[in-house]
C-alpha cells in the first residue's frame, strides 16, 4: 500500500529569495496565499497563527530559521483530534536558480507511531469516555 | 516506521471497504458498546453473520470485547487504529500542489509581473 511518510515538491519561481522569503515567513506574506489571516512571531520556538475564513485554524511551532535559505515548522497533523500530540515537520529550502528561486517544500513524520504512542493512544481511548461517564455517575451519586 | 503502521492503517480501510462492517462500526460509533444481540435488532443483518464481523473486528483490532458471559459479550469500538488510517488519509489531503500553485501568483501579483512560475 505504501504509508505515504513524506511529501516533497519543488516549483521553480521567477522571484529573488527575498521575496519568496518574505511570502513564506511574514503575515502579510502568508496570509496573501495559505491561508486568510496570519500572524507570526518569527523566531525559533516561536509560533505561526494561521486561520481559515469559514475553516479551521492552525498553530505551527517554528523550528529552522536561516534566512533567506531554510524555514522549518511543525504542525498538526490536520483531521485527527486536536488533542493528538502527533506534528508533521515541513521544512523549505530556497535555493538560487538564475534570476529567481527553486523552491522545495518537504512534509515528513505522517507514518510516526511509535509503540508506545500506540499503546497510549489505544489505552486512553478505549478508557477515556467509560471513566469520565464512570466519574459523571460517582459525582452525582455523591450530590 | 514501527513495522505494523501500514497494516494497521491497511485493516482499517478492508474493513470499511465492506458494508455490513461499516454499518457495524457507524452502529458503534453512534450508540456506543453492545452485544451481537443489540447490533441484530438495530440492523438489518442477521445475529449469524453480525457475529462473524464482529470475531473479525476483534482479531484485527477495530473493536474489543469486554469481559461477559458469552452472550452478552459487549463490543466496544478501538479508535487507535482509526487514528492511524486518518494518518494516511491526511498526508493524501495536505494538498501542496494547489499551495504551490497560490504561492506562484501571490508572487506574481505583488511583484506585477507577468512571468509564468
């Protein structure tokens, strides 16, 4: 079947670094055209705020910054629950190429699992709903 | 990779791709543990046959059943394995072709050049 783990593409764009720079790493940059509102705080640890109008919004925690050559986030891994610690690294590499930029965006960590992130998952979850509605009935027993 | 990620992920999308095991699940899902019993009244699927699905989702981990008499053995839907299968699925839907291509005329419209990217 192939567990699709990593992702990478590559675009060749007809614009200096800086510019690609700025479109990847600043809210104004962002918010032109991954998503609708953006709000950054640029600095490793830091975190980039991005919202969709009508859809879901994100926190990327920013890992790599070396500009104008590499920008690195984790984030979400979007459709599980948003209490899944589980984060895909992205990370994008300019390179010069003539007047403009090679661009390579690379999303990597979808078939992370270690066992014991399984076995958790898998106990907390077959756990959690019996024990919380287990509690519900001790605290209005207890009332 | 742990070794057994993409069978898991594998299980879960041949036991959806079955629909008596999909409504097994849904029937899960939505009202929570019950017996092969509960899940023949509520489907139109005789106890037989729900059974056999049911001996199925629990060898392959989509479901587990609870200690009872045999009876009343209740079955429980396992979301771990769920989780994994939305993995794969989510790497599918990231969709970075269609950023890419926004990205290139973001580019283009603040720098009011006509340059194909």
């Amino acid at each position: 079947m192939g567990f699709p783990d990593r992702i990478e593409r590559t675009v060749e764009l007809a614009h200096p670094r800086a510019s690609v720079w700025a479109a990847l790493t600043t809210a104004e940059g962002l918010a032109g055209w991954f998503g609708n509102e953006a709000q950054v705080d640029l600095r490793v640890g830091g975190s980039v705020q991005m919202a969709w109008t009508g859809g879901p919004a994100t926190d990327m925690r920013i890992e790599r910054i070396e500009e104008p050559s590499v920008f690195g986030f984790t984030w979400h891994i979007y459709g599980l629950p948003d209490d899944d610690p589980r984060r895909t690294y992205v990370e994008f590499t300019l390179e010069p190429a003539g007047d403009g930029t090679r661009l390579t965006v690379v999303e990597t960590g979808f078939a992370q699992l270690p066992e014991d992130a399984y076995r958790k998952a898998f106990d907390g979850n077959t756990e959690g709903w019996a024990s919380e509605l287990g509690e519900l009935v001790e605290y209005l027993n207890a009332a | 990779m742990p070794p057994d990620i993409e069978a898991i992920a594998e299980q879960v999308f041949v036991a959806l791709a079955d629909p008596t095991r999909r409504a097994i699940l849904a029937a899960l899902a939505s009202g929570g543990p019950a017996t092969a019993t509960d899940l023949a009244d509520r489907l139109p699927i005789t106890r037989q046959a729900i059974a056999k699905h049911l001996a199925l989702l629990a060898e392959v981990g989509l479901v587990t059943a609870e200690p009872g008499e045999r009876r009343r053995v209740r079955y429980r839907l396992r979301s771990a394995p769920m989780q994994v299968a939305q993995q794969f699925l989510a790497a599918l839907a990231r969709d970075w072709d269609d950023r890419l291509d926004a990205l290139t005329r973001q580019l283009q419209r603040h720098s009011g050049t006509a340059s194909s990217g």
